[in-house]
C-alpha cells in the first residue's frame, strides 16, 4: 500500500476534501490520510510515498521531520530543503534573469540589533545606508514587508521617507524588503500545481479577507496566456510542486508581486467553492501521480531548473 499523507495545522476544509478526493478514486494500492507521527528516528523511512506539506513554515519540528522524510524516499510536497532555503528577495532577484516584470525591490538590514550580535557584528555595512539612494530607486508611495513569510503579517504602505523611518523603527528584528508600488488595473492570484497546471484567478486584495477572490474584471485569452507562461516560468525555476503566483497588471503588464506562497490558502471559505473544487482534484490527481512512481529509498523531490543547472556547472568543473 502507497500512503499519501497531508500534514496540516488548523484548516481543515482542504485537507478533509483533498484526503476524501484521493480515496473516492479507488486507485489500486493508494489511500490518503492525515500525517500521523509518534516518533523521528535519524534515518529511518515513513510510511507514507507523498506527503503534502501545509503546515512546516510554522513549526520547526515538522521541518526536521520531511527533511529526514525526502532524505529516506518520501516524494515532500514542496521540497523541504529548498523551502528552508527560499525567500522573497532572492526569488525577485532570479525573476529579473528570467524576463518576469517584478517591482524594483530593496532588503534592509533589521532596525534592533539580531539577538547575540552587537555593533561591532556590523562592520561590513555602511552607517548611514545610502538612503538617498534607495528612496530614489523605489520611489514613493512604497510597500514595506518580511523578506520572508507572509499572510500579509507586518505590511506596511508608506507615502514618505518620514514615513519610513517612523513605520521601520516598529520592525524590531524583522529584515524587511522595501519595494515599488505597483497601481494596478487587475490583479489575478495563480495556483500552480505539478510545475504543469495552472489556475489563474481574478482577485482583489484591497477587498477584505473573504471577498478578494470576487473581483469584477477577468483577462483576455491573450493575457491569460501570458500570465499562464509566467507562473509556469517561475515554477520551473523554483522548483515548487504546489505554489500560487500573484500577478499585478499595470499597463497591461503582469508584474509578478508575490510567488513565494508553498502552503498557500486553499480554504473553501476564501477561494470560493469553483476554485476549491479545482484545488482539491488537481492536488489529489497530482499526489496519485507522485505516490504511482514512488520509488521506495529513490530520491522523489523537486528541484527547480536554478538549482539543477547550478549543480550541473559544479559537475562540469
């Protein structure tokens, strides 16, 4: 029997439909459950060929689990060793050798001093940064977010460089990207699931929570294969099995605003019950996929085209 497993926090729409999906299919050898785990032993396999990973980015433990987890066979759904390494910087700087259209983006040094470090830990960076200069590339208005997370935690829209520093001192030891503003006529929010299937949803999120994915504009086809090429792009270099994109058109020009999302919302509640119907088969058809060619002690991870072709140039040195 291949156990595919989804390991959650506190949603439970996705993952008891997503669970129910897989079994309703009745593929021979292949039933879908809860993560279940009583001990971690260094080196020893689970018993599941898939696990859907919703929950890890928030408890250090589960990360420690699916890395052994990938290390012993497990297809981890996203791979657990590049998601510990990504962040949202980083992804802006490979979209611009890409050819996707992101915001100009700065990262700033934490306000309060890391805990365990002191001045003299700081030699290398100039006291004052060039402010100047940065206020000059981004320009204002501007948003200010963590490098890393998300959930729209610590976001801030500033209107000046007073602005900034006052919103900036109430950062602590956040370090923070300081990024264009991009006036958009639409908006869309993208799942892609399997590097191969996309969805490209209108949203708004200057909406509140539960009304951003009702939005009163849609795309052409000719946008909406653009789009559907960039999320496939994106995907492809970062190497997510299960991920949304968002795009912001300005002009006319999708500009990729936030495509660091492998636990993103897929709460019926939220997305709407056509796209969480959507979510739910491709998911459950994408894991059955994974869980038929699990190899048991056979590498099954995803690794972005970055990271492979990076591997590729040490190997022909």
């Amino acid at each position: 029997m291949k156990k595919i497993g989804i390991l959650f926090g506190q949603e439970r729409t996705f993952p008891q439909a997503f669970i129910e999906r897989v079994n309703s299919k009745d593929v021979d050898g292949i039933k879908a459950e809860p993560v279940r785990i009583d001990k971690v032993m260094q080196g020893e396999p689970t018993d599941y060929s898939v696990i859907i990973d919703r929950i890890s980015q928030d408890v250090p433990f589960y990360r420690a689990f699916l890395k052994n987890a990938a290390l012993t066979g497990t297809a981890v759904i996203n791979n657990p060793f590049w998601w510990s390494a990504d962040e949202k910087f980083f992804n802006n700087c490979l979209a611009t050798k890409i050819n996707v259209p992101v915001p100009k983006t700065v990262i700033l040094p934490s306000r309060d001093l890391p805990t365990d470090t002191t001045d003299n830990s700081f030699s290398n960076l100039a006291y004052p940064l060039d402010w100047d200069g940065i206020f000059d590339y981004v320009g204002f208005p501007a948003y200010m977010k963590p490098f890393a997370g998300g959930g729209w935690k610590n976001v801030y829209k500033l209107n000046s460089m007073a602005d900034f520093f006052d919103k900036h001192a109430e950062t602590g030891q956040l370090v923070m990207l300081l990024q264009e503003e991009i006036v958009f006529e639409e908006y869309y929010r993208c799942y892609c699931i399997g590097g191969k299937h996309v969805r490209i949803m209108p949203y708004e999120p200057r909406n509140p929570h539960h009304l951003r994915y009702v939005a009163g504009f849609k795309p052409s086809p000719e946008k909406l294969k653009e789009m559907e090429v960039i999320v496939l792009r994106i995907n492809k270099y970062l190497g997510y099995d299960f991920n949304t994109v968002e795009l912001a058109l300005r002009d006319g020009v999708p500009y990729a605003i936030d495509f660091c999302n492998p636990a993103p919302d897929a709460d019926r509640n939220s997305v709407g019950e056509e796209n969480f119907a959507w979510v739910v088969e491709t998911a459950a058809n994408y894991a059955i996929e994974k869980a038929q060619s699990y190899q048991e002690g056979k590498d099954s991870l995803t690794w972005g085209e970055y990271v492979r072709t990076s591997a590729n140039k040490e190997n022909l040195i």
